[in-house]
C-alpha cells in the first residue's frame, strides 16, 4: 500500500477542527452486516480471503481493475479479512463509516475508514445510526468554465491512505457540488482535492501518478473546504507542494489552466479576490486581499470565508500563458506576491464575529 508522500501519513490540509456526527440509518439488504462491538479488532484471522465491495447507498466503486476492486484502496491493496475497507460516495457526500475507536488525526489509525471486513468474511458497518454515504454541506460547487475538456478533481481518502481517489467529473461548461464536510466528519477533517488539467480523466487523475504527467498527487493545484457550527465554509485553494518538489520535472512550468473562488454573493465571502491564474501569476503565486499563506511543504494558499451559509464556487479556466519562468520578487504594491511566510500544517480559521 503506498501512502500519501504529500507530507507524511494522515497529513492531509487541514482547515478547520472541531465538531460531532449524528444521523440515522438502516442496514441495507444483500450486505451481510454485523455491528462493531471490539473497537481494536485484535481478533484472529481464521482464513484469508477478501470481501467484495458492496456498492451500494450512494457507494461509486473507483479503479476496478486493481486489487482493491471498487473500494477507495491503493490498486495492489486488497480488502482482506481483519482490514478496514474504505469507499468513495457519489459527488458532494461523503463516507459515514470508520472506526469509532480512531477519533484523532494520528497514525495508523487515521486509515480505519470505511467498513470492516471481519475474519470470516462478513462486512460489519461499524456506525450502525450513520449512513453508508450522506450528504456535505453543499456549500461549495466546482465549475469547469474551461473549453479543454473535462475536469477531474480528485478527492483524497480520510480516513484512508489519503490517496486522491475519490472522483468527481466536472464537464466542460458545467458544474458539481463538491463534498463540504461539517463537524459531524471523522475527528473534525476537511475535505482534501487535487485539481488536474482540463482533459485528463478520473481514471487518469484519480490514482497515484508520476512524474511522467502533471496529474494525480503530481497536480499543480489542491483545495480544501468545510464548515463550521456557525455555518460558516471555508475554502482554500493553493499549489501543490509536490508539484514544487526539487525532483519534479514541472516544478518551473506554469500550467495552462487556473483556478479561483468566487461567490454567488460576494457580501457573504471574506477573503476576496483568491486565485491562481498563470497569465499573471508565476509558479507558487497567488493573488489574495490578504496576501495568501505558506503550507507545509512551501506551497502558497489562499482562504475565503462563506458566510451565513452562503454558496462559493472553485473556477477552473483556460489562460493563454506561455512563460515557464518563476519569479522570485513582486512589486510592493501588487496583490500578486511571493509568499515567505512559514505557517503550521494545520490551519485553523476563525470567523468573526
């Protein structure tokens, strides 16, 4: 199993920590269930084997063809007897299932997402009032306003291995809700995207890459969103730090597409104008009010607050820039900057009042 060299395992970017999930559910037929009574799951596996996914209640299986057949696994991992298995849902819900014993964001145990596949086979669904998919806040939708083609953005699996392997299709000239994640998700975590180019596909995009192609965990860009008691959503966009990695051989190409946020209404948005265009913007710069921040890694970031429940929007568009130089230095004045600031990995927002 390969696990996220992003940063380290289980070290998705964060925006906001905080928060309980409650909801109801019913077992559903044709999937022998059982309910999670032993929180560690030290049991002796009798036999090997593996469970096959259920695909069912909203549950999209990803990258068949591998040994994880359908379930949101790396493609050589299989989901055997005494393994948490977890899953992708359909665009804008997110997985209700993980171990109820794993409530922090550390190692090993932010990867016990999904169902358990118990030592004789049986798949148990751990959280017996929660269902097997639900929906997000809603407050965020991904729009392809680029002529290209399509646009794959890859959401990453937490809990899980945090490989981008959840995918949501963004036609040319169309729209998704995103998956927002309130504080009812796994121990508080927002929701983590890679953005690709417009044209590569999910079965591309949605898997661990190389640096053969700018795509996959190799992305130039990564987003972020979840929302508060409050109702208030936060929103990040920002580069990908292994796109920066002295190794990568794009490190100094500028992509030929770009991303920003807006709002549908803007009185409702903090943080305006966030964006990454690479007609004006060099290589790990973005155009922020605030200046943007630096992540773990080096890569420069952007946040909008939604208030009030508000809606905001990820644009995707083409740009027609062909420089592939990076500056080092801005004008003082500019809203475009080169950001030196270092920051934590985790960054935590807080709405005024």
């Amino acid at each position: 199993m390969v696990l996220c060299k992003l940063l380290s395992p289980c070290s998705s970017l964060l925006i906001l920590s905080v928060g309980v999930f409650t909801a109801t559910a019913a077992p559903s037929p044709g999937i022998q269930m059982t309910e999670n009574t032993n929180e560690n799951h030290h049991e002796h596996i009798k036999r090997g084997g593996t469970c096959k996914f259920p695909n069912y209640d909203g549950m999209v299986a990803v990258q068949e063809d591998g040994d994880n057949a359908g379930w949101a696994m790396s493609p050589d991992q299989e989901c055997s007897y005494g393994s948490w298995c977890p899953y992708a849902c359909k665009p804008g819900q997110l997985m209700g299932q993980w171990d109820p014993s794993a409530t922090t964001y550390s190692y090993p145990k932010c990867q016990n997402g999904g169902l358990y596949c118990d030592s004789n086979g049986n798949l148990q669904k751990p959280n017996s009032d929660k269902d097997y998919c639900y929906e997000g806040k809603g407050t965020v939708v991904a729009k392809n306003n680029a002529n290209s083609g399509d646009v794959a953005f890859c959401q990453t699996v937490l809990p899980g291995n945090e490989a981008m392997l959840i995918p949501t299709l963004v036609g040319s000239g169309s729209k998704q809700t995103i998956a927002v994640p309130g504080t009812d998700y796994w121990a508080s975590t927002a929701s983590h995207y890679y953005i690709n180019a417009p044209g590569v596909s999910v079965k591309d995009a949605c898997q661990w890459g190389s640096t053969a192609n700018p795509y996959g965990n190799w992305a130039p860009y990564v987003a972020g969103s979840n929302m508060d008691d409050n109702e208030n959503t936060f929103v990040k966009i920002g580069w990908n730090p292994v796109y920066l990695e002295s190794s990568c051989p794009f490190k100094n190409v500028k992509p030929s597409f770009g991303i920003r946020i807006t709002c549908d209404d803007e009185s409702q948005c903090e943080g305006l104008p966030c964006s990454i265009d690479p007609s004006s913007n060099e290589v790990n710069e973005v155009t922020s009010a605030g200046g943007g921040s630096t992540g773990a890694g080096g890569g420069n970031f952007c946040v909008v607050t939604v208030r009030d429940g508000g809606k905001a929007n990820i644009e995707v568009f083409d740009t027609s820039s062909s420089s592939k130089s990076k500056r080092e230095v801005n004008s003082p004045d500019s809203l475009t900057t080169t950001i030196t600031e270092t920051v934590y990995e985790t960054v935590t927002v807080t709405a005024k009042d």
